[in-house]
C-alpha cells in the first residue's frame, strides 16, 4: 500500500502562462476588422486563449486532489481503482526531482506514460520506490531511473 498523488505539474503551468501572455497581446491594434483575415486572426486568438486557461485549471485542481492509494498484489498493481496486469507492465520509470519521486507505469505498446498511470509518491520515498522495485523484480519488469514521458 502506497500513498501517491497526481504529478504537480508546475513547468508546464509556468510555461502555459508564459504562452497565455503571449497570445492575450493583441495581435496589431491599427486592425480595423475590415477583411476575413483579421476577424481569423482574432477567433484563432481567443480560441487558444481558452484552451491554455482551461488546461491551466485543470492542472491547478489535479495538484490539489487528495491522495490516493496503490495497491501492489502478487502479479497486479492498482492505480485509482484501475487494475494493471503485470504482464500489460512493459517498462516503469522512476524520475526522481524537485517534488518528490515520479514514478510512470509505461503498458506494452506504448511509448508514452498514460497520465492515469502517472503518480508522485507522498511518505516514505525510499520505502515506496523500495516496494515498486521489489515488485518489478519480482513479477520481471524493466525499471529504469529515466526521465518520465507523459502528457500533461
């Protein structure tokens, strides 16, 4: 039994706020409106706007869910209620930085770490990351000390 949270997220927070600045700057304020073109413009720039500030809130609400727990069974591991087989398991990759360990659970066929795979341990790190590697070794699955490829 682990204690585990969404990854936090923040570089991509500070990056989409960097973007948002970018694109709430008007693009030219002499427009006038007069052609297709510039109303284009103005849509395109609106729509992005909402996109970045909805996936921002998202990213705030993520990092403030409470913590959930994984259970690890003898040839299973259960992340929020989802049950992975070990033998789906092709890789699990441990990336340990600024706030706290991430740990991906990366299934056969894929190149990127689902998020809902995806978790940031809470407590003891070097007990946690103890029990997941015992159960790769365990059940032989690739565990890797990598940087963690994963959306949002």
């Amino acid at each position: 039994m682990i204690q585990a949270k969404h990854p936090s997220g923040a570089g991509l927070i500070g990056l989409l706020i960097l973007y948002l600045f970018i694109f709430l700057k008007p693009f030219n304020r002499d427009r006038s409106f007069n052609n297709n073109f510039d109303y284009f413009m103005e849509f395109y720039r609106i729509i992005f706007i909402v996109f970045y500030v909805s996936v921002i809130l998202i990213l705030l609400i993520r990092m403030f869910v409470k913590p959930f727990t994984i259970y690890l069974t003898q040839d299973s591991i259960n992340v929020r209620g989802r049950m992975v087989k070990a033998t789906d398991v092709k890789e699990i990759r441990v990336q340990v930085g600024r706030f706290g360990s991430l740990v991906g659970i990366t299934p056969v066929g894929k190149r990127v770490t689902p998020i809902a795979l995806c978790f940031r341990v809470m407590g003891d790190e070097v007990q946690a990351i103890g029990q997941i590697t015992e159960w790769a070794s365990m059940n032989h699955i690739k565990l890797s000390h990598r940087q963690i490829r994963k959306w949002l």
